[in-house]
C-alpha cells in the first residue's frame, strides 16, 4: 500500500498543536509495519526550513478561480523523519512564519489543489490518500467530482477529525475558486448556508476516524453543529485513539531533560528534573508540583486556571507553574497572579519544546480540564514519564486516564469548574501523601504502552477494507 497523508502540521516542520504530533509519527509507524507512508503539507517560512535544505521535485501553475500561482513540490534532502515527506511551496500564499492566520481560505485551498494537481501526474497513485482536519477537507470531494481529477475518482479518501470545532467555513461567493464540477453537486460543499469543507469530507470521505472512540460518540451530540450529520454517517465514522511517538517521548533517551532514567532509576532522575524546573522558577521542591502546559483557551478550561490557582494557592502548600499562550487576558491575568504568589507559583507564556519534556519529567501532577479534548496527547506523555494527570472525564482523557478510586493510576473530575477542579487537586495532595503508593503508580504509569503500534495496525486494516 502506498499512503498519502495532507496535512496543514507535521512535527517537526510546523507544530501548533496534536495535529503535527500526529502526522509526525502515525506514518512513521506505517511504514515501520511495511506501508509505504508518506505526508505532503505546506512549505513555510519557518526555523525548520532555514534550516534544512530541499529539492525541486515537480514544478507547475494552479488556477484559484481567475488567479494563476506558480508553484513547487520539494522534498526534504537528508531525511531521518522516517518517512518522505514533500513540502507545497507557494510562495505568495504558504511561505508564511505562521501555520494559521485570521482568514486561511485561499491559503488551504491552492495548497489541496497543489496536491491534486501533483497527485494526478504521478505515475504511481497512491493506494490512499488520508486527509487530516478542515485544510484538506475538500480534497474527498475534489477526487470523485471536479472534473480536472476524473482519474483519481477511484482513489479511496479517508478523513481524521482532530478537533470538530473548527470546520474552515468560507462564502458561498468563493466557490468559483474550487476546480469546475457538475454544479448539482454543490450540496456536498455546503452546511447551513456556507460551504463547509469538514462538512463536505464527512459527507464524501470513504471512512471518517477521530482520535478516540468517546471523542466520536461525543461528536454526535456536541460537534459545532455537524450532530445530525455525523449521526446521519455514522456507518463509515470510526474512532481510533492516538499513540505517541516514543522514540521522541522516552525518559531514557530525551535529550531536552535534565537528567534521563529508567523505570529503576525514576525516583533520582525526576528528582533531578524537578530540581531544575523549581530553581529555575523560584518553587520549593518539597511541595508536590502542579504544572499546565497548553494553549489558554476556552476549550482547555483556561478561562478558569486564574481563579482555579488563586483558590489552590491560597487553601494549600503547593507549587504551581504553567507553560502556554493563547487569550491576552487569561495571559494577563496568569501573569498578575506571579507576585501575589511568589516561591509557589510561574507562569511562562509562549511555548518551549525543551521545557515542556523537563515539565512532563519532573512535575508531580499535569492539569488538564479541558472542556473540549478529542484524543489529548498531553495526559499520554505525562504518563510516559510518570506524572500523575488530573483531567476531565470527556473525549480521548476518558479514554486513557481511570481514577484512583476506581483501581486506577490519575485523578478525574466530572465537570469544568473551579469547584470541582480545586477539589481534584486536593484528592491529589492527599495521594501524593501517601508516598508509598504514590511512588509504586508512578512506576506503573512509566509502563503503560500508549505507543502509536497498535494504532497504526487498526489504521492499516481500515485502509484494507477500502482497497
């Protein structure tokens, strides 16, 4: 089988969240199990690219409705992503320092287009091209009906839904912009009104996945107004949940920590980590350490992390530091409360590779009250490195964190609120009290096999059912 993944990120050439992790490793696990496996996103201006070299594959123009674009395939020289990888460069539109902007639509629609286009002329078609999230969402509509792509109707699509919130919605005015079809078959690009992209590959995909099976059920009740029509698809939609990259997420190996270990050794190496982070943040190393790492927004529960630290802080001895950008005003308020609480709370706002695998490697516990979290890759790190995760029961933290009190390894709450949250945290203090037990699930957690394996297998039998 020959795998085409399109995706917008892919880790570690373009990372704005799970996305990119996922696209940096399913293939590589693909191709691990003798898949040939591959991914094509946009080349962007960006520290990855200034710092690699590419080759000029393939060059021609695309037509965006009356505009004609120039533009190039290349490919990664020195490639050790494990698997190949061919960058779309448009210069006008992609060659950004920035993955996302305020308006994307002609952005992701010359980059699907580019794709097709380059698809069409290769001499071997891909057995199946597997489209990741709304910016490749037109392309399971494109295939079987603009005329231009006749000859890869047959090519079987697969779409993965990693966050249903965001559908790439744009006018009814633009749709001039997508290749000529038969213009009956323009209810497949709309949904209330406006031409949905997600909408439409739902509707045309062969197989529709989510990055967890709660996540899925979830979507038929909760998904930006897409309910009834994937309850209506239903047939073909299938969650599967993500694995991580443990080459990259490994303890004993991670060049970003500070000091490595091993399942024998994890006491005395996350001792070291945690050292690192408390001197390095004012924090005493003697409280049990909460940290958060994230984007602050609504759907990570940020809005609440103010007055969920204020009210923490103030009832018990801990340490707090968080790592995450997002809303201006919760960064405002985040960074407000630094002098209130001095020596038992940080907040770093931006984002640093390097500190989050030493957050992972030495905090106590990692918040997540997410009100929205599809599959969640944070919760499965945390656990790689034997931190304890505190999360809402919804989506993919459902189905990977089981509380203590029900024979398992983390803390659950039931609802997004300070309430409930600040009581989670106080069920956490008490566990980690108990240092004995504490001590034995952190060593079990470190164990528990969240790799991308078993997750690749069930993709791969999923594209054999389409072949």
């Amino acid at each position: 089988m020959n795998i085409i993944h399109v995706s917008a990120e892919c880790y570690p050439i373009a990372k704005v969240g799970g996305l990119a992790d996922v696209v940096g490793a399913l293939p590589k696990y693909q191709n691990q199990l003798g898949v040939r496996s591959s991914v094509i996103m946009p080349f962007y201006d960006n520290k990855f690219t200034k710092s690699n070299s590419f080759t000029n594959t393939y060059a021609a123009k695309l037509q965006l409705g009356d505009t004609t674009y120039n533009y190039k395939i290349l490919t990664l020289d020195n490639n050790t992503l494990g698997f190949d990888l061919f960058l779309v460069d448009v210069p006008e539109l992609l060659f950004k320092d920035y993955v996302y902007s305020f308006d994307d639509t002609d952005r992701f629609l010359a980059f699907q287009i580019a794709v097709l286009d380059w698809i069409l002329q290769l001499k071997e078609k891909p057995t199946i091209v597997h489209c990741h999230d709304h910016h490749t969402g037109l392309i399971p509509f494109m295939m079987p009906h603009s005329h231009d792509y006749d000859k890869l109707k047959d090519i079987p699509t697969v779409l993965t839904i990693h966050n249903a919130q965001y559908q790439g919605w744009f006018s009814h005015d633009n749709v001039y912009k997508i290749p000529p079809f038969d213009f009956d078959k323009v209810g497949l690009l709309d949904w209330s009104h406006t031409i949905n992209p997600l909408a439409a590959a739902i509707k045309c995909a062969w197989k529709v996945t989510t990055v967890s099976p709660s996540y899925m059920e979830e979507l038929k009740t909760a998904a930006n107004g897409l309910e009834s029509l994937l309850s209506h698809e239903s047939a073909k939609c299938i969650g599967i949940l993500n694995g991580i990259d443990t080459n990259v997420w490994n303890p004993e190996t991670d060049d970003f920590i500070i000091k490595t270990y091993t399942e024998k050794t994890i006491e005395s190496g996350r001792k070291a980590n945690k050292k690192w982070l408390c001197d390095e943040f004012d924090l005493d190393a003697e409280k049990p350490l909460f940290a958060f790492i994230g984007r602050l927004v609504g759907e990570k529960g940020a809005d609440l992390l103010p007055q969920i630290f204020e009210e923490a802080l103030q009832k018990y001895d801990i340490s707090i530091l968080l790592l995450g950008s997002g809303s201006e005003d919760i960064q405002n308020h985040l960074r407000s409360l630094e002098d209130k609480y001095i020596g038992n709370y940080s907040a770093f706002i931006g984002y640093d590779e390097k500190l989050s695998h030493i957050i992972y490697a030495g905090a106590d516990f990692l918040l997540m009250p997410s009100r929205v979290e599809p599959c969640g890759l944070n919760q499965m790190y945390a656990l790689r490195y034997g931190t304890v995760p505190i999360v809402n029961k919804i989506g993919g933290l459902k189905d990977t964190v089981v509380d203590i009190t029900e024979n398992g390894f983390g803390i659950c709450h039931e609802e997004v609120s300070v309430k409930s949250v600040v009581k989670a945290i106080e069920r956490a203090i008490e566990f980690y009290k108990d240092t004995q037990n504490f001590k034995k699930n952190r060593k079990l957690i470190s164990q528990i096999d969240h790799s991308w394996n078993a997750s690749a297998k069930q993709y791969i039998t999923l594209y054999e059912s389409l072949i």
